[in-house]
C-alpha cells in the first residue's frame, strides 16, 4: 500500500497562482489586442510568484512538522482515465510536496521572484518593446508554473505535462525576438533537441506503466513506483533481433535522454548555447538554473531506476566528465559574452550529471541548488552589460568598463569566484562534494574520472576569469563615441543582483558534507543537513572520509588557482603572450567558435541526411517515382488500354460487331448453364 | 415532440438534407412566382448555416439522452426498407458513434462560417453539396447495416468529389479525378467484400439481411453472428481474403500506406470548407470502419493481421511525417501530416487493447480538431495571399498576431503538447502501443519526433523571422469572422486536452464492447487471440517478457 499522505489543499495555489497570472495577461492581448501596461503585467506576475512562493514556504513549514515520509497531496481533478481492473490508466491531475519537492520549490520560485523584478527593468532598457511585454511575461508566467508543476507532480503524466511544458515556453523566449532570423531558428533547435527527451521520457513512463500493469499493480503514480519498483527491476524485454533487456536497463537509457537532453549533455548539448536568444532575464532564470535543473529532478526523482542498471549510471557518469571537459574547452573559444556563461552551465550541469552517475545523488542535488544562484547572477550580470552596450555581446568589443559599469562589474566577480570555486564561497564546497563522491565511488576508472573532472573545472575557471577580464578589465576596445554612451544600469536591474549575492557566496550552507562540517568552528553535527533533509526521496551519499582527504581538496584548488593564474598571466599581464598564442591556435578556436565541430557533425549526420531522406521519399524515390509513376502510372495506362483497344473495339458502332458480340455471350451462358447441370 | 424523440436520430441524420431540399424547393417556387433566378445567395448561405446549426443542436441534444453507462447500441431506430433483402433502414450509436456525430455537426457550421463569403463559383451548389454531404457522413456513423452504411458512405464521396473539383484551387480537375478514381477502387472493393458476407450470411440464416445485429422484431442473423471461416470453405470465403477486401476498402480513406496517393493533391486542392471535413467525413469513417465492421466480424483475421498492421501504421507515421517535412506547399504540409496522424490511429486500433483503441478513436477526434484548425488557418492565409508556397511568407507574426497564435496553438496541439488534445489521444495509443509490443512502441515514440519537425518548420517559416516580401508586410490580422472559427477550434482542443474524461468514459464502454464482442466469436478464433486481446483475459502474459 501506499503509505498515506497528508491531504493538502492549497497545494494547487503554488503553480496556480503563476497560471492564473498568465491568463490574466495573456488573454486580453489575445483576444481584445488590450495589451496590458509593462508595470502591470509586472506587477500581476510578480504578485503571483510571490503568492506562490509564500505557499511554498507555508507548505514546506507544513512538510517539516510531519511524520517521516513526509507527504502533503493535492488532489485537483481527474485528468486521464482508462481500462478497469488489472489494465487501469488512471493519471490525475495530482500534486504532491515532499522534501525534494520542497527544495526544488523554492528554489524556482524565488528565483523567479528576483528575474521577474530584474526582467521589468531589462525590457525598459533594452528599449525593444516590440508590443511583447504582455507576450514576455505570458510566456514566462506559464514557464514558471510548468516548472512548478513538474517538480511538484504526484505522477509520471503530470510531470511529462510541466515538462514539455517548460521546454515548448522555453523555446517560445527562445524565439521571442522573432523577426530575426537566427532567433527563430535557435527556438526551433531548442524544441526540436528537447522534443528528444520528451520522446524519451514518455517512452520511460509508457515502460514502466506496462511493466507495473504486468506485475499486477498498473500505475503511474511516482509514490506507488517508489515504492513497489523492486517488482518490476527483474522484468525483461524481448529485443527484436533476439537476446533479453532488462526493463530498468531500457528505462534508465531512456530516462538519460531525457535528462542529458534537458541538461545539455554531449551530443544533446547544442540548443543551450544557441539559448542564449532568449532575453536575458529569461535565460538566466530558464537555461542558467531552472529548466535545465528539472533534468537532475528528473533523475534524482527517479534514482531507483538508474541505480538498478549501473550500466547506464556509469555510462552517465562518462558523458558528465566529458561534457564538462568539452565545455569548458568551448567557453574558452568563445567570443560572445552569454556564450561563455552557456557553455559553463553546460559544464557545471556535466557536473552534476557525473555526480548522478556515480550514484552521489544527493551531492548532485547540492551542486544543483548552489549553482542555481551562481549561474543566474552571472547571466544577469551580462544582461546588465548589454544593456549598457546597447545589445551588444561580442567581448572583443568590450574591455575596460570597470570604472563604468562598478555594480555589474562587482556582482561579476562575485559570480566568478562562487562558480570558480574559491574556497569561503558555494562552489567549492558544492563540487567538492561531488568530486568527493566520485573520489570514493567504487567505480571502473573512478580516478580517471575525477581527474576529467578536476581538468575540466580548471579550463571552467580560465574560461571565467578570461571572460571577467576580456570584459571590464584591461585597456577598451570599443570605439570611443559608444564609451560615451556607456551608461551604468538602472537600480532595477542591480538590485536584484545584490539580493543573488548572499545566495550566491554562502548557498553552500544549505548543507556541507560532513567532512567540512567538522571543520566549521566548533565543529557542527550532521551538518548535511540538505541530504538529510531530503533523505527520504533521495538516499543520502555516503561519503566516506576515506583517506586522501586532503589531497583531493588540495588538487582541487591547485587545478582552480592554476587556471586562474593562467588568466591572469595572459590577459592582464602578458597581453603580448596571448596574441601569440592565438595566432597559433587560431585554426582551432575557429574550429570551436565559428563551426564548432558538434553542430558540424550534426549538421552531416542528422540534418541532411534528414532532409536528403525526405526529399528523395517525396520525389524520385517513392511517393512520385514508385508509387506516383509506376503504380498509378502503370494502373492508369493500362485502363486506358484497355478502355481504347479493347472496348472501344466493342463499341464501334458496326451490327456485326454487336452480332458477333451476342453470339460469344449467348455461347458463354449455355456453356455456364452445361457446366452448372454437370 | 414524442415523435422527435423517438425517431431523434433520424432527424438529425436528415436535418441537414432535408434543409437542403427545402432551400432547393423555396428556390423552385421563387423562380415560378417571383421570376427570380433563385433564392439569393445570402438566403442559402443563412439557411445553410442554420440547417446545420440545429443539426448540432439536436446533436448536443443526442448527447444528453446518450448513457455513457449503458453498454451497446443506444437510440436504434429501424424502418424496413426492402425487407426481402435484408435492407433496412436501421441507425443506432455507442460512444464511438456518439462521438462522430457530434464531431460533424460541431466542423460544418464551422467550416461554412470559415469560408463565409468566399464561395464565388455557383454558391448555392456549394452549400447544397456541403449539406448533402454532412447527412451522408451523420448517417454512415450511425448506420447498423451495412449496406445502408454504404449507401451513406457513397453519398459522401460524390459531393466531395464535386467540392475539390468545382471550388479547388489551380490543379482541381486532376485532384478531384484522383480522389474519385482512388475512392471508387476503394469501393469496388468493399462492394466485394460485402457480397461475400451477404451470401455466407444467407448461407448460414437463411434469410438476405446485412444487419450489424439482428434488427428488432426480426429472425435474420446479424452479420455480427456470421461464422466467416477461418481456414475451411472457399477461398474468396476466409477471413483473410475478406478482411483484404474490406482493409482495402477502408484503407483507401484512412488512408494506410500505400494507398494514399489521393491525400495530399485532395487536401491541397480542396477549398477550405473541404479541407476541414475531410478529415472527419473521409479519415475518420475509413477508420471507423475498420473499427465498426473489420474488428468484430473478422476477429481472427484481424488478430493475425496485428504484426502487419502495426507495421502499417508505423510506416505510415515515419513515411508521413518524412513526406511533409519534404514539401514546400504549405497546405501539402499539413495533409502528409494528418497521414501520419492516422498512422498512429492504426497503430492504436491494431495494438487491439483497450487503451490503444480508446486512445485512437479519441485521436481521431482531435486529429479532426486540430487539422481542421490548421486548414482554417492556411485557408484565410492563402485567401489573403493567392499562393500556398512556403517560401512567400515569414514574419507574418507581426502584421497578424492572432494569427500566429492560432496557428502556433494548433501546431502545439497537433505534435501532441500537453495540456492540448493531441497529447491525451497520443499517449493512450503509446501505452496500448507499448503493451503490444514495447519496440513498436518505441519506435512510435521516435517517429513522433518528426511532428515536430514539420510543424515547427511550417510555423517557424510562416509566421517567425524577418518579413522580407514586401507583400506580406500590410497583411490584415484575422477579422472577427476568422477569430471566431478560431475560438471555435481552440475550446475543444484545450478542453480535450485538460479534461478528456467525459470523451473517454463514452468511447471506453464501446471499445470493450468490441473487445469482448472479437473473443465472443470464439468457435472462430486462433489460439494466440485472446492473448492478442490482452487486457481483459487472464492468460495474457507472452512468453519470455514475464516476471523475471
């Protein structure tokens, strides 16, 4: 049985408020053309996210007075309902808010309280106003409460519905300035690659719906699977071509396209930095934290399901160390400010998806929600520079707009350096929980993999200070009638980044891992206190404070301090270093930058082979050539011959013709008539 | 009023003709009395409008007195006919039935008000078509004969014919040729088909009937109590053998695979109006009979057939979707997609469980919906621009915000976004799907991605990027006319989508109806069938992906 949940009924205001806020804006403009005032729509979103955050810490006050496993429902209405018995579909539209619901919760909603704030000011500045204020936050209301919707549903329907819901309003900001033509374009790369993990999630929930309904139990609801999924990991599909899957094998393949999808993983990775479309806001809050986190919900939602094929785990775990390596190559390459910054969410999403590989769960989930303020706050922060530079995002044309620009320029260190992971601030302790985990799995080529790992953040960290110091630092680059422009963001814009600042710097208080805890001053108990917390929906890693603490932590910040220091070298003190060295490798940034050798092949390997598929199904292969010209070509010829020769032959008028005609029918008639008697 | 009751069905069968035949008459007598060359247009135009608007209210009013809890066929009506042969005029509905009906009697005022004013080529025949049309479909969805079905089912395909031929675009001639050839291969061949019934039904009852059940007050078998022979007899007499026959017949509308070559030139050539009811009164009732008529009555057959057919439908579903990714005429666009749409459908009905069945009549269902949508949409899009070539738009989101918003609405649907319909519809035909054979189901999943694909283009390349012809910069959003054919598609599709319930507790009660009436012919049926029927027996676990 499931063990009873607590019945909670305003569960439903959380996502409800942003939806209703979405209405409210939304549909006047479409169906009136009563395009509501900026402030307005504004102030109705930020009226509801704030609603919703308010219900969310109500419920997440709730959730801690409860009994272990702690549960509050909703159930808001009936939604699919088919077959009876041992075959019932039934899917509702239900919620449920347990602990890693909670985390996620409030997570998004807060951030989205910040973006929402900054995004009022951005759309001033940007000044591009397109008559989509009402569109902008219609779309990003509904993105929000799709999220909320995801992390909160009590099963596998509801969580595809917020799913596919974010990514379709994800790419709809993606494509928000739609009259140019690349805009457009990278909105449809974005649903197109998040299209593949909806396949893959749905696949996943159809699977594990039949393999529940022939162990006798058909359902689709996450608490029930949770807990009866040993019941079905033995199960067993026949493969085509003969030999045996096991189903958690196929799930969990299909749940890591899914996930890696979501999360930019290698090869999926394309759309994220192509994102980069979005307004500013949007993207910080979507693509920097938000939507791509929902891939490590989803997995994390899920665990059971990955830890049952260790197999895919450790193939996750692979394409994490290398995602985050490949990343971090391609932020350096980069020239375009919002390009960096996607490329290192990619990166730190590789991150996490090691951590999630190595079956340190929980670590991830940390990491997750550090760099949910990280990353944001430094997205912000180039849309506060572009702002200045009126659009601008080519830092070949920035450089030395410090003494401009003070409050962006501040809030981008501090950006840098909690993602970098110096040490008082939440990256390190984040990743160093991650790296720890991988550093003590017992997985094959685990010293390979953090090795990857630790590289990778060392690059991420060049990437980072190179992006800082190509921006504000050093001497300027741009002409000097835009230095005069140059115009320092309004309040509305810094403001919200000052609030990022503590969340950014001291986040890891949510929760270091023990080992760091004993450290603290006077050394605090259980001071895990996320992975305790959410102990219940996720098992806790177990990190063993094995030996070789010290060097794993020392090697850490030696790869970081290094990376830094390369940057610093490079592109504040030795400048003429740096020229060289790219006039060197100039072929390979170019190979990274202008055609990055992924959508390259991506391009050759699925594109056009697409493309030439269809085009020769359509014309000379088979709908024109076999089936258009020779079947009905063949059949409609020879009708016409026999219409002309045969026929007409019969029909020519002549008596003699019609006698001969009478005759052969009179004779076939008697021979039918003797053949009948005989 | 008790006689309405009573014969209710009728009525709504024939509200639409006999609204016909009274504007045909009002236009004899205005011409004898009043030396008027006819009822004015705008009096068709009205009457028409109004014909089929109490059709759908008798429709709705059907609704009501339908009982979603009552299993088998509800509101039989039943007049003999020539009772020598066994023709009568019998109609009764299920859910399924049920929902076609009110499926054709919502999309015909709806397609007449989308083409409003635009009918400029003889205009009263074009409403008298539509007219004679809308009573044909209504009457083969609640036929319970088959030979009157047909009668109904022919009685669509020659005003169809004439739509696309008369009010088509450019290549309508050859369209609407192709279309009538396709159609009347396809029902020569079920002619055939229902001779062989007519005669084994005689063989064994003894009496000329082709009853689907045994009408009232009659002693005639039912063609549902047919023994067809699974292995013994005459060749042309076996299951197989008829089911060929009928899947031909049926297939050509449907369309199935290789038999689609009349689809994409009737689609694009087809008037507005065409375009929006071809999916219900030509796709869906090929559909509807294989599930009506193929399904029950050829139950081993059919269950023989699971593996080609899922086959079928997956091909169609890839073949579909790889054709209108190719196209550049964006009504031909939408057409190959709707092929692929009815791939899945075939996918669900042959998955021969509840879910896949359930899920397939109610895509069937939105499949009208939300390609009716897209083809109202193109169609004010080509009025306004004469062409349907892909590459003269782009951009037209912002001469034509509504617009772009319909159309992005529909498209959402059609590649099966939640909270819209197509989803519902789409993951019932997955789950049935999965449970038939989970790589069938998987691949599905796989061609589903194409949707997106096409869609996306259609809508990126019409409505998003720059407006570089200068044509389309002064383009008119849609006019309150248009937005309310709009509205009118985007309630249902939004409400399928969220609230499906009230659709599926009526198709379900049938679709197990017919599952159970496929095992009741048990003295017919292969060994593997009622593993075949999954859901409802006990010995449903295949070898090899049982408990591990």
């Amino acid at each position: 049985m499931v063990s009873e949940a607590v019945e909670v009924l305003w569960l439903r205001v959380i996502p409800g408020l942003p939806l209703l806020a979405a209405l409210v804006i939304g549909l006047p403009a479409a169906l009136f053309r009563a395009r509501p005032s900026r402030g307005l729509a504004a102030g109705v979103s930020i009226l509801a996210v704030a609603g919703s955050l308010g219900a969310a810490v109500l419920a997440f006050a709730r959730l801690v007075g409860e009994e272990s496993p702690r549960q509050l429902v909703d159930l808001v209405s009936t939604w699919v309902g088919v077959g009876v018995g041992r075959a019932i579909f039934s899917a509702d539209l239900a919620l449920c808010f347990d602990s890693l619901t909670a985390v996620l919760v409030l997570c998004i909603a807060l951030l989205a309280l910040l973006v929402l704030v900054y995004s009022v000011g951005y759309l001033e500045a940007m000044g591009r106003d397109d008559g989509g204020v009402a569109r902008y936050f219609c779309y990003l209301d509904l993105a929000i409460a799709s999220l909320l919707l995801l992390v909160m549903a009590d099963n596998l329907l509801v969580l595809v519905a917020g799913w596919q819901g974010a990514a379709a309003f994800s790419a709809l900001l993606v494509g928000f300035w739609y009259s140019e033509e690349p805009n457009a374009r990278a909105a449809n790369t974005s649903f197109l690659v998040g299209r593949i993990g909806d396949a893959g999630l749905l696949g996943a929930t159809m699977l594990l719906f039949w393999a529940t309904s022939e162990a006798g139990r058909p359902t689709v609801t996450l608490r029930t699977l949770a807990e009866h999924f040993d019941e079905i990991s033995g199960l067993t599909l026949e493969a085509p071509g003969g030999g045996v899957w096991p189903l958690p094998v196929v799930v969990a393949v299909l749940l890591l396209l899914a996930a890696g999808s979501r999360c930019a993983q290698f090869p999926l990775q394309v759309w994220l930095p192509r994102a980069t479309a979005a307004p500013a806001p949007a993207g910080a809050y979507l693509h920097g934290a938000a939507l791509v986190g929902s891939g490590v919900y989803l997995a994390c939602r899920l665990w059971y399901v990955l830890a049952a094929a260790p197999g895919v785990s450790h193939a996750a775990a692979w394409i994490g160390a290398a995602t985050l390596l490949l990343a971090a190559v391609f932020a350096v390459a980069q020239t375009d400010l919002k390009k960096v910054l996607a490329y290192a969410t990619v990166a730190q999403l590789g991150l996490v998806f090691l951590a999630l590989g190595s079956g340190a769960w929980s670590a991830a989930l940390y990491h997750l929600v550090t760099q949910s303020f990280v990353l944001p706050l430094l997205f912000l922060a180039a849309g506060a520079v572009m702002v200045s530079l009126r659009g601008r995002e080519d830092m070949r044309e920035m450089g030395g707009i410090r003494s401009k620009l003070p409050r962006v320029h501040a809030s981008t260190w501090v950006g840098v350096l909690a993602l970098s992971g110096v040490p008082p601030l939440s990256g390190f302790f984040s990743r160093d929980a991650v790296l720890a985990a991988v550093w003590g799995s017992e997985l094959a080529g685990a010293p390979v993999l953090w090795g990857l790992a630790v590289a990778g953040t060392g690059v991420l960290t060049f990437a980072l200070f190179r992006m800082l110091f190509l921006v504000f630092l050093g001497p300027t680059r741009m002409p000097p009638e835009r230095r005069m422009t140059l115009r320092d963001p309004s309040d509305r814009l810094v403001y919200p980044m000052y609030l990022l600042w503590p969340l950014a710097m001291f986040g890891w208080l949510v929760g270091p891992s023990q080992f760091w805890g004993d450290l603290l001053v006077g050394g605090v108990q259980d001071s895990d206190s996320l992975a305790r917390f959410v102990a219940d929906a996720v098992p806790q890693t177990a990190v063993s404070a094995a030996s070789g603490a010290w060097q794993r932590v020392g090697l850490h910040v030696l790869a970081c301090l290094l990376g830094a220091a390369v940057a610093v070298q490079l592109y504040l003190r030795r400048p003429d270093l740096r020229l060289r060295l790219t006039e060197r490798l100039g072929w390979l940034t170019r190979r990274l930058v202008e055609r990055p050798f992924v959508d390259a092949s991506y391009e050759h390997l699925v594109v056009r082979p697409l493309w030439r598929g269809a085009r020769f199904a359509a014309r000379r292969g088979i709908e024109e050539g076999l089936l258009g010209r020779v079947v009905l070509g063949g059949g409609a010829r020879s009708l016409r011959f026999l219409a002309e020769r045969v026929l007409r032959r019969a029909h020519d008028g002549l008596a003699q013709t019609a006698m001969v005609a009478a005759l052969a029918g009179v004779v076939f008639a008697v021979a039918l008539l003797l053949a009948g008697e005989g | 009023m008790a006689a309405l009751a009573e014969w209710q069905l009728t009525v709504l069968i024939l509200a639409p003709a006999a609204t016909a035949g009274l504007l045909l008459a009002l236009g004899g007598a205005a011409r004898l009395l009043f030396d008027l060359e006819g009822l004015p247009v705008r009096v068709w135009r009205a009457g028409a409008l109004l014909g089929s608007a109490v059709t759908a209210l008798l429709a709705v009013a059907t609704w009501w007195r339908f009982d979603p809890e009552r299993s088998g066929h509800q509101l039989v009506e039943h007049l003999p006919w020539l009772p020598g042969l066994g023709l009568h005029y019998f109609v009764g509905i299920d859910g399924i039935s049920l929902l076609m009906l009110m499926l054709t009697a919502f999309l015909v005022p709806v397609a007449l008000v989308a083409v409003w004013g635009e009918v400029e080529r003889s205009p009263r025949t074009f409403f008298f078509c539509v007219l004679v049309l809308e009573t044909g479909a209504l009457g083969a969805f609640a036929s319970l004969n088959l030979f009157l079905f047909f009668f109904f089912w022919q009685s669509v395909l020659l005003p169809m014919t004439f739509l696309v031929g008369i009010w088509g675009g450019a290549h309508r001639i050859e369209a609407a040729r192709r279309f009538f050839g396709f159609a009347s291969f396809g029902s020569l061949s079920l002619l055939l088909g229902m001779l062989v019934l007519y005669a084994l039904n005689f063989e064994q009852g003894g009496a000329w009937n082709l009853d689907f059940v045994p009408s009232p007050g009659s002693e005639a078998l039912g063609i549902l109590q047919t023994r067809v022979p699974v292995h013994t007899g005459e060749w042309w007499q076996t299951q197989r053998w008829l089911f060929v026959l009928f899947l031909v017949g049926f297939g050509m509308q449907v369309p199935l695979v290789p038999l689609h070559g009349w689809l994409a030139d009737t689609q694009a050539e087809a008037p507005t109006a065409g375009s929006i009811l071809l999916p219900v009164v030509g796709m869906a009732m090929g559909a509807y009979g294989l599930l009506r008529f193929v399904l029950p009555i050829l139950p081993a057959a059919a269950a023989a057939a699971v593996p080609v057919m899922l086959g079928v439908g997956l091909v169609g579903l890839v073949y579909g979707g790889l054709l209108a990714i190719a196209q550049s005429d964006v009504k031909r666009i939408v057409a190959y997609g709707s092929m692929a749409h009815l791939g899945l459908v075939v996918l669900g009905l042959f998955s021969l469980n509840r879910h896949g069945m359930t899920g397939a009549v109610l895509q069937l269902v939105n499949h009208a919906l939300f390609t009716g949508a897209l083809f109202a949409l193109l169609g004010f899009l080509v009025a306004r621009r004469g062409t349907r070539e892909l590459d003269e738009f782009g951009g037209l989101a912002r001469p034509m915000p509504v617009f772009a918003t319909g159309l992005g609405l529909a498209a959402f649907a059609s590649l099966g976004l939640p909270p819209l319909n197509g989803f519902v519809g789409e993951a019932l035909i997955l789950l049935g799907a999965f449970e038939a054979d989970p790589w069938i189901g998987v691949g599905a999943l796989a061609g589903g991605i194409l949707a997106a694909v096409y869609l996306l283009w259609l809508w990126r390349r019409v409505v998003l990027g720059p407006l570089t012809r200068p044509e389309n910069r002064g383009m008119i959003d849609l006019d309150w006319r248009e937005k309310l054919v709009v509205t009118a598609f985007v309630i249902p599709i939004l409400w399928i989508g969220m609230y499906p319930n009230p659709l599926l507790r009526r198709i379900e009660p049938a679709v197990s109806l017919l599952l159970r009436q496929m095992e009741a012919r048990v003295e017919i049926q292969p060994p593997e069938l009622p593993e075949m029927l999954g859901s409802e027996s006990a010995a449903r676990r295949a070898p090899g992906r049982g408990a591990g």
